[in-house]
C-alpha cells in the first residue's frame, strides 16, 4: 500500500500569502491558512511571513513533512525551481526559492507560476478531474493560463506557454501593459473593466446613474466587482463595460481552441462572479471564433480562490 505523505503546499500571491497541509492521495486540507500581503511588502518580508505560517501548520501535526510545493503569482522557471520576478512585490528577481525553501525545511521542493499551479490543482482535485488536456484560465487583476496536455502540464520551451493574457484579439484595441494592442488582459481583466466604466462614465455623465449611484459619485472607488453589480441591476453602461471584457475573453478561448483543441476550458478568479450574462457571452462568442469541427467545454473552477494552493499540493506529491 503506497504511503501517505505530508505535503506543504505554499502560494505567493500578489495581495495574499497561503499555506495548507495535506496528506497524499487526499483532498483536504489538515491545515491550511491565509492571510493578506503587508501594504509595502518585498520579498523578504513575504519570505518571513511565509515561513511563520508554514511553522505554525507543521506545529499542528506529527507527522514529518515530505515535500514542499510552492505556486508563484509571476514568471518562474520551473526548472531551476527559480522566480524571475514579481509584477507586485519587489526583490524577487531571479530568487532561487526552491533552494532557499529546501535549504530551511530540509525536504524537496517544487516551484511554478500560480496559473501552471492552479490548472494543475484544478486537473487533479477540481474541474478537470478524467479530463486529458484542458486550459485553464484565470480572469482576475490580469488574464493568465496553465495547460494540460495528454495528462501533464505543458510549460513550454522557457516556461511562458498558455499566456493568453498576451494574445491580441483586436490589433485596433487599446495599448496594453506589454506595449501590444488589444490583448485579451487589457480587454477583459478587472482593473481594465473598472477602467473602461470610469472612462465611459466622464466621457457620458447622462449615462449609468446606478453604478454612479453605487459608487457614491466617487469614480475612483469603481471596481470590476462594482461594475458587475450595476450590471446585474440594469446599468446598461456597467453592463457594456462587462461585455467588452466577455467577447475579448471569448475570442482568446476559441482562438485557443483551434491552436490546442482541449477538451475544456476552466475559468477561475474573481471576474467569473460577473454573471450569467458574462458566462453566457463568453460562451458563444468562444463557439463563433471557433471553428464548427472543434468541440470543446467552457466550465467555472470548482477550487475557487484555492486552485494554486491543491496546484501545489500536486507538484509536491509529483516529487
């Protein structure tokens, strides 16, 4: 009978750090704990943070640990076990986290971004379970993916598959961060769907009088999750706003479908509370980039908020 292993799994977010204890072969937590980033964090303070909390789940059991999976919010080169950089928190540059984690808890340790992590976690405990190639996709303060193809994950050559964040669906689009236009992340990620309703509204002051409403007149304080709300209560501008974020997001998954052919999209983070109607144009305008030959579904992650975390789980247990 094969034995059960404890297993830390650690995510380095962007706003959050988590940590959760499992045991291999199960899928729950025997600990698990998370808790916000400091406002002015960097690398060592997030290290340091991270570090107690690992300490204070290990405390929890007797058991000795036996591997350690780390998810990473930015670049890593999940070779060499080493982070790249954080697009949030300064002084990860070329950090060897692996190492350093090895070197501190004594076991192996595994490390990759939080978007290979999470379609890793979703695969094996979540939304893609006895699926054999499925993309993952996380909507949320930007757009990225994680593949799975024939069973395992797909990094690519460096590291970079799966950034649909980065594919432009509109060459007349805005300028995004990446210096590109029309990107499916400038078009459809949070902050750019609270940036669009900001825009509209100063450039419209007769039009979505709910979302003003809802925002106290203060435009600054619009988010995504606001935009949302307004939508779903008939601000036809809010409402606009989200669908211009739902149609980028569709052409990037059909164009995806005719570039991979997996069998199913999974979507996660926070921009996937937007609604049916969200859900719903996501869906069909998907189908119509696609072409007719090819069959694929578009599902929410069933793993929520925690899909890196069970992504790490995974790469532990793998070692």
């Amino acid at each position: 009978m094969k034995q059960e292993r404890l297993l830390l799994a650690l995510d380095f977010g962007g706003t959050k750090l988590s940590a959760g204890l499992a045991k291999s072969g199960q899928a729950r937590w025997l600990a698990h704990r998370r808790v916000p980033s400091p406002s002015a964090s960097n690398a060592q303070s997030d290290l340091e943070i991270m570090m107690e909390l690992a300490r204070d789940l290990l405390d929890t059991v007797k058991s000795p640990l036996a591997a350690v999976g780390v998810s990473f919010g930015g670049p890593v080169d999940a070779a060499r076990g080493l982070v790249r950089l954080s697009h949030h928190v300064p002084g990860w540059e070329e950090m060897p986290l692996q190492q350093w984690l090895e070197k501190r808890l004594g076991v192996p340790a595994a490390v990759d971004n939080d978007a290979n992590a999470a379609a890793l976690g979703e695969h094996r405990f979540g939304a893609g379970q006895g699926c054999n190639s499925l993309m993952y996709i996380t909507v949320s303060t930007g757009v990225g993916g994680g593949l799975i193809l024939n069973g395992r994950l797909w990094r690519g050559a460096e590291g970079m598959a799966g950034e649909i964040g980065h594919m432009a669906v509109d060459p007349d689009g805005p300028l995004c961060l990446c210096g590109k236009r029309g990107c499916v992340e400038r078009l459809a990620s949070g902050p750019y769907i609270a940036q669009r309703a900001r825009e509209w509204l100063q450039a419209q002051p007769e039009r979505g009088s709910l979302l003003r409403a809802l925002a106290g007149n203060d435009l600054e304080t619009i988010s995504a999750q606001l935009v949302a709300q307004a939508a779903a209560q008939g601000d036809d501008l809010a409402w606009e706003a989200l669908e211009v974020a739902a149609r980028g997001l569709g052409m990037g998954i059909g164009n995806s479908a005719n570039l991979l052919n997996p069998e199913r999209f999974v979507l996660g983070g926070g921009v996937t509370k937007a609604g049916e109607r969200w859900w719903d144009v996501v869906r069909r305008v998907a189908r119509a980039t696609a072409l007719p030959q090819v069959h694929f579904e578009i599902v929410p992650a069933a793993l929520g908020d925690d899909a890196p975390l069970w992504g790490a789980i995974a790469l532990a247990e793998d070692l």
